[in-house]
C-alpha cells in the first residue's frame, strides 16, 4: 500500500481518489463509509476545480448586510453521491483508527495496516487539541423547503442579516438560503462565529419564526452545522484535520477538492503534506483569518451587518482574496487594510484590537 488515507469524508475522499489517479496504491478508512452525508456542502464555483461535482449552480450571489449587495459570482451546492465516489482501485477499509504512525494504524478491533504513508482525513469534529477555553465555532440550523419568495431568480442569498422576528438572545445570526434542486432551497440560520457556538435550540426557534412569517410550514428533518473555527492545524493531515477551514467562514470543501491533487503528487514524490499545505504565505494568511475571526467574535451584535456592508463594497477581487486564497498574502493584507480604512472609528477599534494582542493568538507558525 502507498497511501492509506484516515477518514472517508470530502476530504479523504478526494485525496484517496487523487492518488489513485497517479496510481498509487491507496486505501481509505472510515468507521462508516457506507453512511450517506447529510450535510449540503457549498461553495462559491469560481473556488472550485474543474469537474467538481455540483448539484445546483447559480451564476450569482446576494448579499443583505444593511443594505442588499449583488456579487457576480456565481453559487455551487455539491453533488454528495459524486463527492463520495472512490475510483474502483481504492480499498476501502471499514474501521476506527485508535493509534497511528506515519506507516501504519491500529485500528479498534485490533488489526493493523500499513502503508508507506499515511494521512489523516478525519475531521475535526472534535475541535482539535482539548483546551480549558471553549472553541469558537459555527453553528446553523437549516431545512429544505419550496422555493417559494425566498431566492428571487438565478441565485444564492449567501447572507441575510435581517433580525428574525423572534429572537431569545442578542447574539447576531444570517439566513442563508441556497437552491437545492428546482424547486426546493435550503434554508439555514446561522451563527457565523461565537466562542462557544450559539445554541442550536436558539437558532431554531428565530428559523422557525421566520418561516412562521412567510406561512411555510417547518418540516421534520434539519441539517445541524457545527464546525470549529479555532482549530489548531496539524501538519501532517488533511481536509478539516489539517486546518483548511477558513477561521471566519467555516468553509473547507473547496479547498480541499482543490489542493488534492497537488497533496497526492507530494506523496508520490516522497514530500511532506506540510509543503504543499502550509507554505510561509498559507500560514500568515491563516493568521490574518485568526486575526479576521478574533475581531468578529467581539463585535456587538449590532457591528457585525454594519461589518459585512464593508465587506461587500470591497473591489471584488479583494472580497475573493480575503474568502478563499490560502496563500495570497499581499491580497488578503490590502484586503484587511482596505476594509479598515473604510470602516467607522468604532468598527476600527474592534478590526485593530486582535492585532494589538498577537502575540497571544495561537497561529499555525
Ligand atoms: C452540516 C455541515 C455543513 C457544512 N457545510 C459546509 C459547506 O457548505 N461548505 C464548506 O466548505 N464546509 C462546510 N462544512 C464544514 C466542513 O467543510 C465539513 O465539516 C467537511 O465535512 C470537512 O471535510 P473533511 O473530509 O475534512 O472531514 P469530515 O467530513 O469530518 O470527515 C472525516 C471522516 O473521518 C472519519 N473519522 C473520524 N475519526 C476517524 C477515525 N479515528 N478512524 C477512521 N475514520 C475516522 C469520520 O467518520 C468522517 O467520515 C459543513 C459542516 C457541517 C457539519
């Protein structure tokens, strides 16, 4: 075996399926590999390599932070069954890893693979290292439901920071609502960054009463999001394990479809997952999102819409730069300078106060 990859999820599988296209020798395990997801992965499809497999794409995104914002670019819910699909050549093995080398794991009824590398795909679901301090983390609450007024034509409303009619507690939240099929879309509240996650009963309760407002009905089944946003990346992994999510988004998918096939050719030249993920760049860049998301979290709630109006009247290409490059260090710095010289004295106070402590923020270098 080349490369015996732990974890099943997009991340793995995507590398799994990378090096078995390089022809390397490749496994995954995965406790349940036959469990389908029941996440909707999206992702802005300009982010996303070719032949990503999209469910639903829609040539344009909005925005309600203040005021509405229209972004040309385009929206991509991703296919599942296609994310999931292994080339035949992969084994999969179905198992819990419980110890690991870079050669070989155990797994929990004992047996052992070896490999002449292994990388770990498995998440973060449990946010990385355990810490006295609570993780900041993203927590939505979504349902599927008709299409009905909530997308006006060819779009995906990314963000909508309209107040909820009802709401228990101050902490700012965002609908978003994506196509899933064409007549359906899912509806999700959110919580974009809070240490420790806002209370998936609280987001609940303000999705409820904003479909309670437009008279639909809620139906059983919802998607439950919580992602980790403070994690400590590891260099040896990959996928959410490895740190590609984005501090302040939570979104992971894309990068990882797209740094796949580059993190298998390291494998099959003898170099390290580190080299491609982690250059000098990628790990100032991450510590301007840590930067990004230690200044979200301690704006007031009333900051955050006041935030992203800002945001989204940075040129185009800087809102890019700043969501999804990993490794454009002078973009995403013009970024960050732009939005603070155009924001209000007390926004400026905030975006500043991470700087002035960063010393004390735990980055990946
Ligand atoms: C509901 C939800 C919606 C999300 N939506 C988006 C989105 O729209 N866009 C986006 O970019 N991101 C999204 N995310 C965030 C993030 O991208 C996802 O968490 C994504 O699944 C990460 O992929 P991954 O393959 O790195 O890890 P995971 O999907 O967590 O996969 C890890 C796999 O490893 C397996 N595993 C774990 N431990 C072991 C072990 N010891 N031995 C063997 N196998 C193990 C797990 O069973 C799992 O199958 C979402 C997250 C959630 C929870």
């Amino acid at each position: 075996m080349d490369v015996l990859v732990v974890g099943g999820g997009p991340a793995g599988r995507a590398l799994a399926s990378a090096c078995a296209l390089i022809g390397l020798k490749t496994a995954v395990v995965d406790p349940h590999p036959d469990r389908p997801w029941r996440a909707t992965y999206g992702a802005w499809l300009d982010e996303l390599p070719e032949g990503a497999p999209v469910a639903v794409a829609t040539s344009r995104s909005r925005v309600w932070a203040v005021r509405e914002h229209r972004i040309a670019r385009g929206y991509a819910v991703l296919d599942n069954e296609g994310l999931r699909a292994l080339p035949p050549e992969v084994r999969v093995v179905r198992g819990t890893v419980v110890a690991r080398t870079a050669t070989a794991v155990r797994l929990a009824d004992g047996r052992v693979v070896k490999a002449r590398r292994v990388v770990d795909a498995g998440g973060n679901a449990g946010g990385g290292a355990a810490t006295r301090t609570p993780r900041a983390a993203q927590h939505a609450v979504g349902v599927v439901v008709p299409r009905g007024g909530f997308l006006v034509g060819d779009e995906a409303l990314v963000m909508d920071w309209r107040k909820p009619p009802d709401a228990g507690m101050p902490d700012p939240s965002f609908l978003y609502v994506v196509p899933v099929s064409e007549d359906e879309v899912l509806v999700e509240e959110t919580s974009l960054a809070r240490r420790p996650g806002l209370p998936l009963a609280e987001l609940r309760r303000r999705l409820r009463s904003r479909l309670a407002a437009r008279g639909v009905a809620v139906p059983k089944d919802e998607e439950r999001v919580r992602i980790p946003l403070d994690i400590r990346p590891r260099w040896d992994a990959f996928g959410a394990a490895g740190g590609l999510v984005h501090p302040a988004t939570g979104y992971s998918v894309a990068a990882a479809l797209r740094l796949a096939p580059r993190v298998a050719r390291a494998l099959a030249e003898g170099e390290s997952v580190e080299s491609v993920l982690w250059p000098g760049r990628a790990r100032a860049v991450h510590a301007l999102r840590m930067f990004g998301l230690e200044a979200l979290l301690r704006m007031r709630p009333d900051e955050v819409p006041e935030f992203f109006d800002h945001f989204f009247q940075l040129p185009e290409n800087q809102q890019r730069t700043f969501l999804g490059d990993r490794s454009d260090l002078r973009g995403t710095t013009l970024a960050m300078a732009h939005l603070f010289r155009s924001a209000p004295w007390s926004l400026r106070a905030r975006l500043a106060f991470p700087l002035q402590r960063a010393k004390g923020v735990r980055t990946p270098g």
